[in-house]
C-alpha cells in the first residue's frame, strides 16, 4: 500500500497550518468520507478524510462533493461536537498511519468541551472516530466494528476506545547505526534457531521483507527503494551497506523535506511517495505539497471503484439490450434484402398473365419472353405444377404484395431499432462517466422509460429537489459552462437552464454530453475549453482530433416523441480538439441540484 507511515507523516506535518483555525463546516457526501471546511490562517479549505477499504486517505482536496439531502447520523454527530471547533492539536502516533486531530468548542451549557477525531487509515479497517478524550468513550465511529465482528476491539458509541493491535516494531527515524545492526543480527539469528536447514523461511531475511517487518510505517514501496540504492538483493542483509541506504533514504523525512512524487515503476504501475524514489522509471511529476500528489494520483479513483460496483446491473442489462437489438437488426437487413425483390414477384406475375396461352397445369417452369426488356432476352419462372397457369399467377401477385406491404413495416423497424442501439450507446457511454448521483438519475430515467421497474415504488417519499444534477464549469475567461453527464441533464441543461442565444455544444455523430456556455460575449479560450468538455465527456475521450458541433440554443430543438437527450440542430460549426485530461482537471467546477 503506497499510503504509508511516510506519507502520513508528511500530511500530519502539512496539516499542522491548520492548528489554531476553525472547522466552519462537515460534510458526509457518503458513507466512507468526510469532509472539513476549515478556516485558518491559510485561508478557507477543505480537508478530505476518507475512509474507504480501498482507497483510506487523508489530504486537502479543491474536487466539489454533492452531499445527500439528509445528512448521515455520524456526520449530524459531527457536526454537534466539531462544527465550529478550534483545531487544538493534530499528531501522528509513532509512524503508524493513525492520526489524532483534538477540537475544542463550547457545548449547549456554555461549557468548553474538547473532543478528539481518530482517523485509522489501516486499509479495510479505516474508520473515523468521534471519541471523548476525558473517559477515553467512543461517541461514534463512520464503520461500526460490533463484538460479533471483534472480539478485540469494539467501535460502537457508548463502548471505551482500544487502540488497534500493536505490532511491536521500531520507529525506523529513531534507530542508531548500533540497535540497527543489532536489529539485523537477531533477525539472522532467529532465522537459524527457528528454520534450521530448511529453505523455506529465507524470504524472512531478504532485505525488503525485513525492513517491512522490522519498521512501523514502512511500505515495501520504501523497503524496495532502500534495498534498490544498496544493492542488498544479492548479498542478504549486509549491515553496512542497508544502513547507508537506510539513512539517505529516511534523512530528509526525519527533517520534514519531503518532495511528494508519482511515476512509473518498473513494474508499470502508477506510485506516489512522499520522497524521491530511484526506482521510479517513467512519467516522474513532482508536486508542491503531499496534498496535491495524493489528489492527482487518487484523482476519482475511489468514485470510480464505487460506480463500478453500483453500476455492474445496469451495465449488463443495457448491453444485453443492445445485444438484443445488434441480433434484431440483422434479421431486419436479411428481411430487407428479401423484399427487395418484391419487383421480380409482381414482374412473374405480370408476364405469366400476359402468356397463360404458352402454360400448361403440370409444368415445373415455363421460359418467356421479359417484353419489358429492352433487348427481349427470356426469363425462366418457376412454377408449382400443382397449380394452374393463373393461380401460378395469383401467387406471385401475393408474394409481391406481401414483401410491398412489409417493406415499410421493415424499413420503419431499421429506423427505430438504430435510433433504440444509438440511446443504449449513449447511455453506456454515460454510465462510463458518471457518478454516484448521475446513476441514480440514469436509473429513474431507465424506469420513466419503461426498461426497468420502480423498486422504490412502495412507500417511495417525494424528493424535496427534484431536479437533476448540473455540473458547472468555470472557463479561463470566467465564464459558465454548463455541462450534462446524463439524459436527465442533457435536457435540463439544453431546454431549461440555456437561453437562446447560449452556445450550445457536442461532439459530432459520437455520443457524449451536451455543453451549454452562458454568455453571448467570450472569447477563443472558452470556446475550445467548452469544446474540450464535451470531447471529454464523450465516448471520443481517448481519441485525438474529435469534432465538436457548436451552434447558438436556438437552433437546437427536440423532435416530438424522441428519447430523452435526443435533439437535432443546425447552423453548426466544427471545431476539432483532442481531449486533454490536465485542462480538464485545471477549470474550477461544482455540482449542484439544478
């Protein structure tokens, strides 16, 4: 795990800015994170702390989070012990990834009551823990842990706070060259006294799994890069050599030097650290503060991991939807091509009435003249000798009108089964994109439409706002973009929020978001960052040179009876832009409910 003692050490140290400020607001946007506001000498900003199993993690962070309508029990008991707190102390214990954060604030007496927030960044263990330090009593923890799930320790209000295991290992910004040394020998003797001749525990002593044994708060992510600069692979655990690689690796975090990192290593996947690493061998970036490394290297990570999740059914319904449709077409094209021919049914028909003299009843076929050839050439006609020359006749004049009749049956079926691929195109192209708000409106707008029934239906409260979400950018000019991720917002976006003389924007043929800038004066720079957007939020997002429509509001108009967030438009021009993921993530943005 990438998120180690290291990193923690340096977030506690770049969060010791806010000791002395104000916690102005708490938010629960769902149910692992939490989020600050606080109000310091820094200035206004937001503090993440999240407690998620995949991705824990504590930083600053400038991403909008939409909160639920109704705030969470354990973010209301927040906000009654810690809205409006000073921020008195925040320390890391030992090198461990846990965190105390002590407020103080006046409770409804008048009294100054201090509270301790206790965040446990320990991978599907991480909790956030509202504890009163004065009886040592949990208040209330983010993830109840109940006696069923631990014997060892419970987290449930009302119970006394038990720290999490100790692991008995040493502080690695503590230890001399000498207990160093000793550390290593007693490893190497131990080895001998438990394995013997036996091979199977001298993992135990190569250098990365000592160090990682030995250490508190040492990822192997460390553990590799100390035993990378001393060359420790081949000769075991050499002292001298893993001491000198030991210090100049741990020498600017003992001092708070920390030059937070991501890259490639050699392995191909994507780390972070809190210090420079050797070993990372591609796509280095370094950043100003541990806070802005972990934003970019989490990015929406997290978010995404929970989409996934919630997405998987709606996912497999709509591309065994599509699949049905992709099958449904190409019965509707071998239909087509049969009658297609209908001209040739009723041609027979016409040449077997005109020669019925030349037939006999019996004949299997019958060669006659096409007068309707320029050159006169023959044309043999099959018949059904049980039949007469004229029935023969009858036959073909029903086939035709038959395949006549079917034909703008079929061609009618093409239309809509196009037009019904294209809107589950859109809405897996939408569902690759969205959040966890922008599946529910996906989900309600699968339901208005018929596909799937309403499982709320029952006792189902009226939304206080039901108006779906707007994501909202702001261009380098300062001016409003409006973007929507869903059908629901398309149409919010486009016929309610836009005015006329808005410009109005989409990637051209492909499916994606529709793009709404809100001001008739802007210039070059907001027009391609509108056209960035919707490049971005399409299913074009890793192509180069995407078209990208862009025409006045007025000239965009729903046909009556489409699908939502179908709209037909002219007068457009084409700009042709390749989506740049650092533009993006640059332009301020928000979310909110219409």
């Amino acid at each position: 795990m990438a998120l180690d003692g290291i990193v923690t050490r340096a977030i506690v140290h770049e969060l010791q800015g806010c000791i002395g400020g104000r916690i102005s607001k708490i938010h629960q946007p769902n149910g692992h994170d939490v989020v600050l506001t606080l109000r310091a000498q820094r200035g206004n900003s937001k503090l993440l702390v999240s407690a998620s199993p995949t991705y824990p993690r504590v930083h600053f962070t400038e991403k909008t989070f939409l909160n639920p309508t109704e705030a969470p029990m354990f973010c209301m008991l927040m906000r009654k012990h810690c809205e409006g707190a000073i921020i008195e102390n925040i320390r890391q214990i030992g090198m461990e990834r846990i965190i105390h954060i002590d407020v103080r604030q006046r409770d409804e007496l008048g009294d100054v009551s201090v509270k301790r927030i206790i965040i446990e960044l320990m991978g599907r263990h991480s909790n956030i823990i509202l504890l009163d330090p004065a009886t040592d009593t949990i208040l209330d923890g983010i993830h109840h842990v109940t006696p069923s799930i631990s014997s060892y320790r419970v987290i449930m209000p009302g119970f006394s706070y038990t720290a999490p295991p100790e692991q008995h290992k040493s502080n690695p910004l503590e230890v001399t060259s000498n207990e160093f040394a000793q550390l290593i020998s007693a490893a190497v003797e131990q080895n001998q006294q438990t394995s013997g001749a036996e091979a199977g525990n001298e993992a135990d002593l190569h250098p990365s799994r000592w160090l990682v044994n030995a250490f508190s708060g040492m990822s192997p992510l460390i553990a590799g890069e100390i035993t990378a600069r001393s060359a420790s692979e081949a000769n075991g655990l050499d002292a001298e050599t893993l001491w000198t690689a030991f210090e100049s690796v741990l020498a600017p975090v003992k001092e708070h030097q920390y030059t937070p990192v991501t890259g490639l290593n050699a392995k191909g996947k994507m780390v972070f650290s809190a210090i420079r690493l050797q070993s990372i061998e591609e796509q280095e970036k370094t950043y100003d503060t541990m806070s802005k490394c972990m934003e970019d290297y989490y990015g929406d990570k997290a978010e995404r991991d929970t989409v996934k999740q919630r997405v998987s059914d709606l996912l497999r319904f709509l591309q065994n939807e599509r699949s049905k449709n992709i099958k449904k077409l190409d019965n509707l094209n071998k239909d087509l091509l049969e009658a297609d021919d209908a001209d040739k049914y009723r041609l027979w028909g016409e040449l077997l009435f005109a020669s019925l003299h030349l037939v006999n009843k019996g004949d299997k076929s019958v060669e006659l003249v096409n007068f309707y050839d320029e050159e006169q050439r023959s044309i043999t006609i099959q018949l059904d000798p049980l039949l007469t020359p004229s029935d023969n006749a009858q036959r073909y004049f029903k086939r035709y009108n038959k395949y006549k009749n079917s034909l703008a049956v079929i061609h009618e079926q093409l239309s809509k089964t196009k037009d019904e691929i294209a809107y589950l195109d859109n809405l897996l192209q939408q569902l690759s994109i969205a959040s966890m708000n922008d599946i529910e409106e996906i989900r309600d707008e699968l339901v208005q439409q018929g596909y799937l029934r309403d499982r709320n239906k029952k006792g189902k409260k009226k939304k206080k706002n039901d108006r779906p979400t707007v994501h909202q950018f702001t261009s380098s000019e300062g001016i409003d973009i409006l973007v929507g991720k869903n059908n629901l917002q398309n149409e919010y976006v486009t016929n309610r929020l836009a005015s006329a003389n808005d410009t109005w924007l989409h990637t051209k043929d492909i499916p994606g978001s529709h793009v709404v800038i809100r001001s008739t004066d802007f210039g070059e720079a907001t027009l391609e960052e509108a056209a960035q957007l919707a490049a971005y939020f399409s299913q074009a997002k890793e192509s180069s040179s995407v078209p990208v429509d862009y025409t006045y509001i007025r000239h965009v108009r729903k046909p009556s009876g489409a699908k939502p967030g179908f709209v037909i438009y002219d007068h457009q021009k084409t700009l042709f832009v390749t989506p740049n993921d650092e533009l993006i993530k640059s332009l301020p943005s928000t979310i909110k409910n219409g």
